[in-house]
C-alpha cells in the first residue's frame, strides 16, 4: 500500500513538472537549449508634414493584428506631442495632438517583431454577405460575363477566388477582363476593383495592407492584399497572381480602405517605411510573448529576480542534480562516501578552481590535513578543539598555496581561497576517523568514492544545458523529487554487490545423487 502511495505521488509530481515545461516551450517558445537566436525586425514609420502654426492633430495607423509574428516592443517618438492609442474592430490608431506645429514635423512609430507559429490567422467576428454593387454598362455585362466563367470553373469560394485572380490578371485577358484593367492605373486602384468584382457575387472580402520585410527595407511602401470569408475563417491571396496566403515574412499593417494617416491643422504627410533585421536571444523573446499573453507564470519566472540572486541560483538548482548523483552512486551503484552532501559541495568547490586544479589541491590538501591531523592524536585533544585546529590548518595551507601559486604566476590556483573551509576540515576529520575504525583501506576508499562523485557531480552541474534548463524550466525539480522519491523504495542489488559476489554466481551446484 506504501508503495502504491509512492508511485502515485511520484507520478503526480513528474507528471506535473513535465507538463509545465512542455507548456512553457509550446506556448511560449522557450528554448531548450542556451544561446539560441532567433531573428528579429524592428520596422519603423516616418511620418513627415509641414506645420502652419495651428493646432495640428495627426492620426496614423498602427498594426492591431500581426498574424504570424509576435510584438516584442512598440515605441512611439513624437516629441512635444500628446499620444493616444484607439483601437477599433480591425485596426489601431496613434493620435498625436500639439497646440501649434510650425515648420517641419517629423513623427516616428517602432515596432520590434518575431516570428510566432502560435498566430497565423487574422481573428474576427463573421463578416455579412455584401450588397452586389450597381456596374455602369458596360462594366456590367463584362463583370456578369467574367463571374460567369469562373463559376463554371470553381467549386467553393476559395477556388472561386483564385480562378477569378488567375482570369483577371492573366498575361493574354480578354476583351472583358482588358475593359476592367483600363479602369485602374495603378496597383491599389486595381485591387479595389477586384474587391467590387467580388462584391458581384456576395462575397465578404476586404482590402489589407502591409509591409514585405526582406533583408534591407528602405523607402518602402505598404503593399495592397486581398482577403476573402469563407464563412469560418479569412483567407488571404495575392490580388496580382493569386497565389493563397500570406507572404511568411509579410506585416499585416492595417485592414480596409481609406487613407493611412490623416493630418488637420497640416500640410499632407509623407510616410515612409524601413525595417532592419537582427537576431536576439529566444529566451527574451518567450519572456515578451508570455508577457503580452497575460501569462500569471512568467510573473513567478526567475528572471524577474535580479540579477546577482539569478546567479545564485543558477548554481543553487543545480545542488539537487548533485544530490540525485549522489543516491544513485550509493544506493544503486554502491560507491562509499563520506556522507551524502559532501560530494556535492566538493564538486561546488571544484566550479571556483576547476577540475585539473580542485583534484590536485582536494588531493594535496586532504593528504597534508590528514598526516597533521595523526600527528594531532598524539596530543590527546578533545574533539571540538581538535575540530577547530584542523579548520586553522586548512586555512594556513590555503594561504601558503595562494601565496606560492602567485609567487610563480599561477592565476587559477589561487582561488583555492574560495574551498569551503568547514567541508575540508569536516573531511579530513571524517577520513582520520574511518581510518582509525575501519582501516586504512575503507578510508581510501571512501576519500576515493568521494572523489569520484564529486567529479561526476562537477561535470553536471557545470554542463550548460543542464544550468540552462534548470534555470529556466525549474519545475523540472519537481520531476527529480519524482525520480528520487523512487530510489528511496530500491531495495535491490547495487553493483558493487554483484561484482563482490561474483564467484557465487559461478558457482555449479552439486547434482542429486541417484
């Protein structure tokens, strides 16, 4: 029953921190490993008028949906102006405000993006179906003419869709699709006369636009697309070759018609666009993607601690690694030590000097404690006082080790100074007395196991991956409590034991006599 008990506590836990990190890299995007970089565009727009003395009002579209990318950070740089941010069903506005705005004015809107799978599609309530608009003839027999052909041609309102931009802006038209080409005389003008084409046959559509990114922006102006409701979700394609959806790296800046930015009290505005890419950790990018998901989990994120106690702990999650080293090496394995945390502050001390180093003055140092400390029995101390003249002779070997390490140019050895002073004593201590109960023979071997443990230990504690995920995904504890919980119920052989009775296991038994 105990042991039922066990299990399913130990499940819950492992079940419980696997799912929050699986959570976290799905929805978030955090990574599983360090170092990772992920692309990023900042995308700005200049809006530039000239000011006549009056109170000047501008209002600029800004980007309210972003399907596929994710808003890292939004600036907006106006100056003496007053700003605020309106939002309607489909599109969000800055307003700048001045009592008077002489000569030439330049505002400016930033914003910095990352790709994001987790928004793909442009959200919104069902459009109605729209009126079919009246077509001066003879607009009108070419239309009825042209959707005529593409129903024959289509089966839903996708394909419908695209077998009426294939006709529309094929390389050889007609002479119906020629009469409606010559209505428009620029790109924007021709995609508001296939969003009427479409109103023809009651088809929600609307008009979006946005900005192409690509390696250097300059200049650049929003591009006209075409969207049409296929009474569940919106579907977008190019209104100049009919190619279905969205370009990957295309910024959906606003939706519907009508001017961009709108200036009283002004000369007319020029905007002009320019994007740059650059690359920045994933980590921070999931901690803004968290943050403008409204996540409560991210609030409980070390990374809102400051930095020196993240550094801290970054090293302090890591002790639990150790500890489940250390009950695996003895209970399953079978390795001895000198108690259970000891290892594993070994292997802490060994992160200031170094593997190469901390085995040669761990080694040094326990060999020169434990023949002083012999020497010290001879004088028939008690233990306390004998415990705290062990702790002086440690610290005076420190120092003379620091002073010869620096007298021949060493750098690396001279953070010996940073040993836990307490746990060399504490060992050397430990080791005198296995030595004087048990034998010399135990005492090495459990300065060895010790040793050995301690650099296994060191090995993960310092791999960064493991920091890194640790760090990050620190649920994960939850999960090695599961693990450790287990170990705790083993009952089994360790392999030192099946090693040790070997011979056992060779051994033929007689067979049964006649």
């Amino acid at each position: 029953m105990r042991d039922l008990k066990l299990r399913i506590l130990a499940a819950i836990l492992f079940a419980v921190g696997l799912g929050l990190c699986i959570y976290k890299v799905n929805v978030f995007g955090l990574p599983l490993k360090p170092g990772q970089d992920e692309e990023v565009w900042t995308v700005q727009a200049r809006i530039a008028f000239k000011g006549t003395g009056k109170p000047t009002k501008v209002q600029f579209a800004v980007p309210h949906q972003a399907p596929g990318f994710v808003t890292l950070d939004e600036d907006y740089i106006s100056g003496n102006y007053g700003l605020a941010i309106e939002n309607d069903r489909e599109n969000r506005w800055a307003n700048w405000a001045v009592r008077r705005a002489n000569g030439p004015q330049t505002l400016y809107y930033r914003i910095s993006i990352a790709r994001d799978s987790n928004s793909n599609e442009l959200t919104g309530p069902t459009p109605p179906f729209p009126q079919a608009p009246v077509y001066p003839e003879p607009y009108n027999s070419a239309i009825k003419a042209i959707l005529d052909d593409v129903r024959n041609e289509s089966a839903d309102i996708a394909t419908y869709t695209r077998e009426l931009l294939l006709q529309l802006n094929a390389d050889k038209p007609n002479e119906n699709v020629a009469l409606l080409r010559g209505r428009a005389n620029n790109d924007e003008a021709w995609v508001y006369e296939i969003s009427e084409v479409l109103k023809g046959s009651r088809i929600p559509n609307r008009i979006l636009y946005g900005l192409e990114l690509s390696e250097t922006v300059n200049n650049a102006q929003l591009k006209p697309w075409i969207q049409v409701h296929n009474g569940r979700r919106w579907l977008s394609f190019n209104p100049l070759t009919g190619q279905p959806g969205l370009p990957e790296n295309f910024l959906v800046w606003r939706i519907g018609e009508g001017p961009l930015v709108w200036v009283e009290g002004a000369g007319a505005a020029e905007v002009i666009f320019s994007a740059a890419r650059n690359y920045r950790e994933i980590v921070d990018i999931a901690r803004k993607r968290a943050e403008r998901m409204g996540s409560s989990l991210i609030d409980a994120s070390l990374f809102n601690l400051p930095l020196e106690t993240q550094n801290v702990y970054r090293i302090l999650l890591m002790v639990p690694m150790g500890a489940l080293l250390v009950v695996i090496l003895r209970n399953v394995v079978g390795i001895r030590t000198f108690g259970t945390f000891m290892p594993v502050l070994i292997a802490l001390a060994f992160r200031e000097t170094q593997l190469f180093w901390g085995i040669i003055l761990f080694t040094l140092m326990i060999a020169v404690g434990l023949s002083i400390r012999f020497y010290l029995d001879r004088l028939m101390l008690l233990l306390v006082p004998r415990l705290a003249s062990v702790l002086i002779i440690v610290v005076i070997m420190m120092i003379l080790i620091s002073i010869l390490t620096h007298y021949f140019g060493g750098t690396r050895a001279m953070s010996v100074a940073l040993f836990p002073m307490v746990i060399m004593a504490m060992t050397i201590e430990r080791m005198s007395i296995v030595w004087e109960e048990l034998g010399a023979g135990d005492a090495m071997k459990e300065g060895a196991g010790s040793l050995f443990t301690a650099v296994l230990g060191y090995l993960l504690m310092t791999n960064d991956i493991l920091v890194h995920m640790f760090f990050v995904f620190p649920e994960l504890l939850l999960c090695m409590l599961a693990i450790t919980l287990l170990f705790g119920r083993y009952t089994g052989y360790r392999l030192t034991e099946l090693w040790r009775f070997r011979a056992a296991l060779k051994f033929d038994p007689p067979e049964p006599k006649s």
